[in-house]
C-alpha cells in the first residue's frame, strides 16, 4: 500500500510538470489556433538560458526570472511575430509544418553551437524524503506537486475570475464576436503567447534537474505535453491538467507493476484510445467541422 | 523540368568529388565516434583524446615522418550509421579506424574493416566483441570479463555481500556486462534480489530504484551508460538508499559526478583507466587534456589517446604503414610507459586483441573520483 | 478558432502526372545517368545511392498521403520499420526475400487501414496525432519485444536476395536492383493516378469538396492514399534491411518520420517529382554539405519555416511561381 501511495504521489508530481508544458500547447491552440509541434524545444531553450545565467554567477531564483522575460520575448512575442502571425492565413498545417520546422531549428541550432553533452541542473528544492503516516514523500516531488499545481491553478482563475482572462477566453470561442465587443483580439493573443513562454520556463525549471539539460531533452517532454492536451480535451485549459496527471500516474504504476519497458507506451495506449474512442478528449466538447 | 536537370547536376556533382588514393603525404586516420545521441559522453571524449595525441604526434614530427590526419565522423550512437561510417572510412583510404566506442555499434561496423584489412581500435567493453575472430579488432579497455570478476571479489571480500540488486541499460553493454557480473558473482554465493533492466536514454529512475529499494539488498550494481547513471544516482539519494552503490567503469566516471553532483558521493567502481591513476604519466595527459578541452577527461578520453599512440609504436615497430602487417605486431606485442610515454600505462595485447593492463578501484569523495586500491594487471601475476 | 480545411497548402488544378516526351526523355536521361553514377564511386557513395532509392520509394508513397489526401501523416517511418523487421526475421528464417517482399507490403497496408480507418472517421488532423502516436508505440514495441526483434541489440547479418539466380550480394548489382524495383514502384503509382480510377487521388487534392459533390467518397479515397502509402514505405523497408545487412529500432523513431514528411513537403507536395527533390535534400545534400556538420538540419529547420511563409507549395512551385509573377497573374 505503501509503494501504492508513494508511486503515486511522485507520478501525480511528474504528471503536473507534463500538464504545465500541456497547458500551454492548448492555450496556443485556443488563442490562435496553432498545434505548436516545437513545445518541447520551447521547454528545452530556458533550460540552457537558465544555465547560461547560473554559469554567470546568477542564483537560481534569478536565473529563473531572467529566462522567463528570454522565453516570453523570444518564444512569445518574436515565435508569434516571425512565425504564426505570417502563416495563420494559410490555415493550420502550414502553420503545423512550419513549428515542425521551427522545432527542427531549435534543437540542432543548440546541438551545433552549443554541444550534444548533457549539463547538470541544480534542483529548486533539496534533497531528501520525509515521511507521513508510514509514506515516504520526496521534498523535491511535494516542491514540483505545490509549484506546478500552484500555477495551473492560479492561471485557470485567472482566465475565470478576471476581465483579462474572460476576454482572452472570449477571443478562443469566437473571435469576431470578441471583435464586435470591443476586446483587442491581437494584444489578448499576445497574452497567451507570453504565458506559453512562461509556462516553458517552469516546465523547464522543474524538469531539468530530473532529466539534464540536454539538446534532445525536448523531445521526450513534448510528446507527453502534446498527448496530455488531446487526452484532457485540446480545447480545454483544466484538460491539461488530467492529462498530465493521469499519465504521469499511469506510467508510474504501469512501471511498477506491470512492465518498466512499456512505461513510455502508457501515455500512447491511452492516448491512441482517447483519439478512436472520444476524440474531443475526455473533457473536450465536440468541434463541428468547419470547411 | 528544371529541377530534374538540378537534380542531375547535383548528382554529377556528387560523382566528381575527388577521392584521394594518397600513399604519401599525410597518413588518414578516420574516427567513429558517438557526438549525439545516448553515447556522446563516451564519444566525445574518445574523440578528444585522439585529437590531443594526434595534435602531439604531428607537433613532434608525425609517424615515420608523415603527418596524421585525423577525421571524427558522428555515429549518433547508431550502429547503422557507424556501418554506413566504416564503409566511407574504408573509402578514404583509412590507415587505421579509431572507434565507435559503443558495443552494438562496433559490432555491426567491425565487419567493414576486417573486409577491408584496416585495424580497428574500439572503446567498446562487450566480451563479444573479441569473440567474433576478426583479427583487425583491437580493445583500447578491459572486456567485462576481465573486470567483472574484480568487482565481485570486492562486493564478497570487502563489503561482505550476501545479496545484490542490479539495475543495467538494456543494451550491447549493459546487458552484456549484467550477464557476465551474474556469472562472476555466482560462485561467491551472492543472491541476486532484484535485476531490473532498464532502457537506454532512459529519464525517470523512480520505478527502477524503488523495486530495487524494496529487494533490501546488501549492495546495489548500477551498470548504464553516463546520464543514465547520474540519473540513477540521483533517484537512489531522492530515495534515501544508504546502502553501497557500486559499479563498473561508468558509475565513477567524470561526467557522472558532474552530472549527478551529491547524489554521486560515496559510490564505488572499479576501472580500468583513470584520469585519477596515481602515475606521472597519466596526471601530465589529465593537465594537458584539461588545459585542450577544458573539462577532465573520463576513461574514454584515455582509451582514445592511449589508442593513438599505441597506434604510432606499433607502426614504427613495424617500419611501415600496413594494416596487416600492423594487426600481424599487435597480437600478443607488449608496450612499455618507459619507451613509449604516450600509451600511458603499460599494457599487453593477446590473440584475440583483448588487452591486459593495472587497474582500480575508486570511489567518489566530496564530489571527486579517489583511488582506493590499484590492482595488478592479471598477467603480471604468472 | 479557425479550424479551417487541413489539408495541404496550394492547389493548382494540375494533371495527377506530368506528361509530355521531352519530360519523358529527359526523365530517362537522368535515370540512366543516375543509374551509372556509382561505376565512378567507391562502396560508400554507392551504398548512399541504393538508400536514396529506398527513402525514394517510403516518401514517393508518403507524397500520396500527404500531397494527393492532403492528410498530415507523421508515422511513415514506423511503416518502413515494419517492413524491415518483417523482412529481416524472414529472411534470418531462411524465407526468401521475394516471399517476404509482398508479405511486407501487404502487412504494411492492412495495419495502415486498420490505423487510419478510425482515425480519418472523426477529424482531419487527428490522423497526424495517431500516426505519430503509433510511430512511438511501433518504436517501442521494436525495442522491447526482445524475443522477435532482438530489441536494442537489433539484427545482424540479413542477406541480400539473388535474382534468377544471380546474386545480389555485391553492392554495384544490390544498387541496380533496387534502382529498377524504385522505377518500377515510381511507374506503378504514376499508372494508378492517371488510371480513371486514380483520377479521384487528384480530384481529392485539387479540391475535396468539389471531388465530394461530383461522388467521390473522400473518406474511402483519403483512406486508400494512407494505407498505399504505409505500403510503399513497407516495401522500402524491406529493401532496407537487405541493404544495410543489419537493423535495430534507431532509424524507425519519430524523427525519421518527421524528416520523410518534411522533405515531402519542401520538394512540393502533391507534385509527382516532389519526393525526389526532398529526398535528394535530406538524404544526399547533407553529405554534400559534409562540412556545415550539426548546421545543415538547423538550417534544414529556418529552410522549412521560410517555404512556410514564401513558397508554401514546395521548391517545385517555383518555376510557376515566378512565371504567375511575370504575367502578373497572382498577386
């Protein structure tokens, strides 16, 4: 029972993290209708921000902050500008193809200029476990369970709660109708994209010490964050969320007590799932195809 | 249309590329060697310490008078692409091929070279490697044989283990090294509790390290490649585990203890080269490396400048460049530090190119590979 | 949210195949100039050319998912794997490669139909999350089912087939080989689309809604262009075991996929010779390009997103791009 809890607790952990890097995938499609196929490299490139600030001499806090303001100007308003704002008239797949690309870039751009080594990454919490009733809980899992679950939580009452985050939502359903109530579409747009590149700084903070900070380490968390948004719902922000933590439980247990090797195929099983069987995702609504 | 006659120019083009057939000027080295994927901090560093010793070599006047000219190319840790590499080395004219250094790599590239007569010089530990009786194959380490049974006698004499959980990549090497540890520690009356393989690349121990954790072993045996290994690392301290860690080779190298910082700390291996070796010889190459490289040389950074330098012995030896003649010297030639200083660490090869030489046992201390015992080579004993 | 009409960028109304003599003849000249190419290279340059022809015949069939059903497919790589695997464990078995050749592509088709039929059931882009999806669990699955695939540690030693007779083992007669089994694949798909009953292939990519008013049935259509071409991809994976001698999951991930798909699409999607261009880029440009190293695909990457915004119908639409901006035709 004890594992039982346990696994479960730092899968619930890993599972926030994948829903953070989710979140932000379905924001962008909401916002601008963008499948953004670079979200594990827009992971990737604070990570080596972070590190270029820790290497000179910044404390983590800071190096933190700083690539967050890197990640929104650079992954936010300049991936907007240069790459979305230009292809969205063509419809999705170029815009599809061309984040494709765009990933392509990213990754072997830090491959050839920076190296293919992995570097260490200091963890924002300390090492060590303690224990509660009989089950050990890692300071580094219960750190990653309150930040990352701090911060979904905190920006789905932002997008509930406030003007802001109402007229950003208005923008995803209906555009033209946000246009006729007065709501600046282009500067709320301009908003998910800078919270996409925030969220990519957390993701990236509180993956890197885990998995090192590496060229590739993209590739892996953004196909759990692509799979978590279209299990959870790709048009629902709280979507994201589920997903994630259900997959991150799910290969926890899986692992555990079925197969390590097919820990990775959990997220796909279901995920292949969800797309034959409810292909809004578990808690999507229905979109009417639109010619 | 005019993109089938681009096409066409491009693959004209590509034909009349100029391919050297030189038999004078410089001598062509060709290096395999693993830059990305799961192998590239075996591979870089295998890499740069070919580079060192061929900047030296060429400093000093090159081989018999010849410069060498060394080129690295990227397996991506793929043993398709290293074959597709071999083939291309074979081209070019290779005198001798450096690497790759992964097992599985070696083993489907090996077959080129033999084709083609050129030595080969390989990182890769695999007992299979040497077993395949290809006479061109020569190791630049030990074969798991040889340092399995070491590390077995450390877990019985020395931590008095009754029982052992391991956790390996499920690779050439990994599983390769899991099944000759299981034979040495057989007859040493160690249970194993739990074996638990895991896959290459992988990220997340916490399954891994938990079913190990709830076996209650005496002693824990990780054997993976780097990341996976500082990653282990790291999930065994998240975890609280106070037992031994011990591994082979990888577990203490540098790139781990860089990588897992702490969480390293206290972990035991044994290798067969060190940048920590207490000889002369060794500490001047770690100084230099650094002073070229700017980070500390792991074994592979020794294997590949020992290589290259064995290389240049045994071509003088020979007088001449010829592969095989040169395979012909190799098998069953010993290297003294004292006439050729390059190699490092003396050193013997046998029929199968295996090779014999002093090794170690080291253990991590405040985040620094020490030597805590060196073991004499297995020949210097009869 | 305009979830507008996925399929692939631009339209022009052109015949499925481009035909005329002085293409034709320029076509053979190429071929056969090609097809000499390697009695000037050594082993190496040759054993690139037979891997140009076998990504050949993966993106030749990829161009009709992508190009002709406009369907986004990020799994062509896991079907190339399939077709290895099912040829290198046969061949291993001491089964002939000709007995494994169509057992391949049939396998290839049957689970490409089985992939796509539900997925192309609900919503256009939901079949490039399923092949990719699948392409991961194919990869997986390749690794870890030990037993059959040899897992990491892979295959060694598939053989190369004999033709009546002949051995195919040497490399010059392997490239020969399989050189004319591309043409003839190359010519077969040529055949179907021009066939009144591949005529809907380039209805469907000229205009869906339209080929759907005139009774085309543009699931049955887009379903049958996918599984053909996971089946095409099937075949040049067995052609690709035979060649390379030795296989394991590494050249079968998602990357591989998404560089085939890439290169489609850079040549020119739904143009016949598309595949060729993006072939030739992300196959034998890079070794070409030997010395821009780690650059090339970073390049590779702005080359994409540039094509994106400025040529979105591939390198191929160039020459009628720039003629459309000569006569002032489209703006």
């Amino acid at each position: 029972m004890g594992d039982f809890v346990q696994l479960v607790v730092s899968g619930i952990a890993a599972g926030t993290i994948y829903g953070v890097a989710a979140l932000g995938f379905t924001l962008l499609w909401q916002a601008s209708g963008t499948i953004n196929f670079a979200q594990g490299e827009f992971v990737m490139l604070p990570a080596f921000a972070m590190l270029l600030f820790l290497g000179i001499g910044a404390p983590l806090w800071l190096a933190f902050f700083a690539a967050c303001i890197v990640s929104m100007l650079l992954l936010g308003v300049a991936f907007k500008r240069i790459i979305v704002d230009p292809l969205l008239r063509h419809g999705v797949i170029p815009l599809v193809i061309a984040t494709l690309g765009l990933s392509v870039f990213v990754k072997q751009g830090i491959k050839a200029g920076v190296g293919a080594l992995a570097y260490p990454f200091p963890s924002a919490f300390p090492a060590g476990q303690f224990a509660i009733a009989g089950i050990e809980v890692s300071y580094a899992d219960l750190g990653t369970l309150l930040l990352a679950g701090g911060i979904v939580i905190a920006l789905q009452l932002f997008l509930d709660r406030t003007m802001t985050g109402r007229a950003m939502q208005a923008c995803a359903q209906n555009t033209e109708a946000a246009r006729v109530l007065g709501i600046d579409v282009r500067r709320m747009t301009l908003y998910v994209f800078l919270i996409n590149g925030a969220l990519a700084a957390v993701a990236a903070l509180l993956i890197a010490p885990s998995y090192l900070v590496k060229f590739d380490m993209g590739e892996t968390i953004g196909l759990k964050a692509f799979f978590a948004a279209i299990i959870g719902g790709f048009n629902q922000t709280r979507g994201a969320l589920l997903g994630g933590v259900l997959i991150g439980v799910l290969e926890n247990l899986v692992g555990f007590y079925v197969s390590p090797a097919y820990k990775e195929g959990v997220a796909l099983v279901v995920f292949l799932l969800v797309i034959l069987l409810r292909p809004e995702g578990l808690l999507g609504k229905a979109e009417e195809r639109k010619v | 249309m005019r993109s089938l006659v681009r096409l066409s120019a491009l693959l004209l083009g590509m034909a009349l590329v100029p391919s050297s057939f030189a038999q004078s000027g410089p001598v062509k080295i060709a290096g395999l060697v693993e830059l990305s994927g799961t192998g590239t901090t075996s591979g870089t560093n295998f890499n740069d310490g070919v580079k060192l010793a061929v900047k030296e070599i060429n400093a000093a006047g090159g081989i018999l008078g010849r410069k060498v000219e060394y080129t690295a190319s990227d397996t991506q840790s793929q043993p398709q692409v290293a074959k597709a590499l071999a083939i291309k080395a074979v081209d070019d004219g290779a005198y001798v091929v450096m690497g790759p250094v992964f097992s599985g790599s070696i083993l489907v590239s090996m077959t080129e070279t033999q084709k083609a007569h050129i030595p080969n010089f390989t990182g890769g530990e695999a007992a299979a490697i040497t077993q395949q009786g290809d006479p061109y194959i020569f190791r630049t380490s030990f074969t798991q044989t040889t340092a399995m049974p070491k590390v077995a006698r450390y877990l019985s004499d020395t931590l008095k283990a009754k029982s052992v959980a391991i956790i390996y990549t499920n690779n050439d090497f990994g599983k390769g090294g899991r099944d000759v540890f299981l034979k040495a520690i057989a007859p040493k009356g160690i249970k194993v509790v739990a074996d638990i393989s895991t896959d290459p690349g992988q990220l997340d121990f916490s399954g891994a390290v938990l079913k190990a954790k709830q076996s209650n072993p005496d002693v824990f045996f990780v054997y993976t490649n780097e990341e996976e290994a500082a990653r282990c690392l790291k999930e065994l301290k998240k975890q609280g585990v106070d037992k031994p860690i011990v591994g082979e080779t990888v577990l203490t190298s540098q790139k781990v203890i860089e990588l897992a910082g702490d969480a390293a700390n206290g972990a035991v291996a044994h290798v067969g080269l060190t940048a920590d070796a207490p000889l002369p010889e060794v500490k001047a190459f770690s100084q230099k490396f650094q002073n070229e490289y700017h980070y500390k040389p792991d074994h592979n950074g020794l294997k590949g400048y020992s290589a290259m330098y064995i290389v240049k012995a045994v071509t003088e030896k020979i007088g001449k460049f010829d592969g095989e003649a040169f395979a012909n010297a190799m098998h069953g030639i010993k290297l003294s530090v004292k006439q050729y200083p390059g190699i490092l660490m003396d050193v013997s090869f046998d029929k199968n190119g295996d090779l014999d030489r002093e090794s170690f046992m080291t253990k991590v201390v405040n985040g620094k590979q020490e030597v805590v015992a060196t073991l004499p080579a297995l020949g210097s004993g009869q | 949210m305009n979830a507008s009409s996925s399929t692939v960028i631009a339209r022009p109304r052109r015949p499925a195949v481009p035909r005329s003599r002085t293409r034709l003849a320029l076509a053979a000249i190429v071929v056969i100039a090609f097809a000499l190419l390697p009695l000037g290279l050594k082993s190496y340059g040759t054993y690139l050319c037979s891997l140009f022809c076998v990504y050949l015949m993966a993106t030749f069939g990829l161009n009709l998912t992508i190009g002709y059903a406009g369907q986004m497919s990020l799994g062509q790589a896991a079907f190339l794997g399939i077709g290895a695997y099912i040829a290198a464990i046969g061949m291993k078995a001491g089964l002939p490669f000709f007995a494994m050749l169509p057992l391949a592509a049939l396998a290839c088709f049957a689970i490409g139909l089985a992939l796509g039929f539900p997925a192309l059931r609900v919503q256009h882009h939901y079949l490039a999350f399923a092949t990719l999806g699948f392409n991961v669990l194919v990869f997986l699955v390749l690794r870890n089912e030990e037993a059959i695939t040899g897992g990491t540690f892979g295959i060694r030693g598939i053989p190369r087939p004999s033709l009546f007779g002949l051995s195919l083992e040497r490399d010059l007669p392997y490239f020969w080989f399989t050189l004319a089994s591309t043409l003839l694949l190359i010519a077969l798909l040529g055949w179907l689309l021009r066939s009144p009953w591949g005529r809907a292939f380039a209805a469907l990519r000229d205009n869906p809604i339209r080929a759907e008013s005139l009774g085309v049935n543009i699931t049955a259509y887009t379903l049958l262009a996918f599984a053909i071409g996971a089946c095409c991809a099937g075949i040049a994976g067995a052609y690709f075991a035979s060649l390379v001698g030795f296989i394991d999951p590494a050249p079968f991930n998602f990357t591989a996929s998404l560089l085939m798909l890439l290169g489609v699409i850079v040549g020119g999607a739904g143009r016949f010779l598309g595949p060729v261009v993006g072939t030739v880029i992300i196959v034998l440009l890079p070794e070409w390009l030997r010395f821009m190293q780690n650059w090339y695909l970073a390049a590779f990457g702005v080359a994409v997103i540039a094509l994106m915004v400025w040529l979105p119908g591939g390198l191929l639409s160039l020459p009628e791009r720039l003629a459309s901006r000569r006569i002032g035709a489209l703006p």
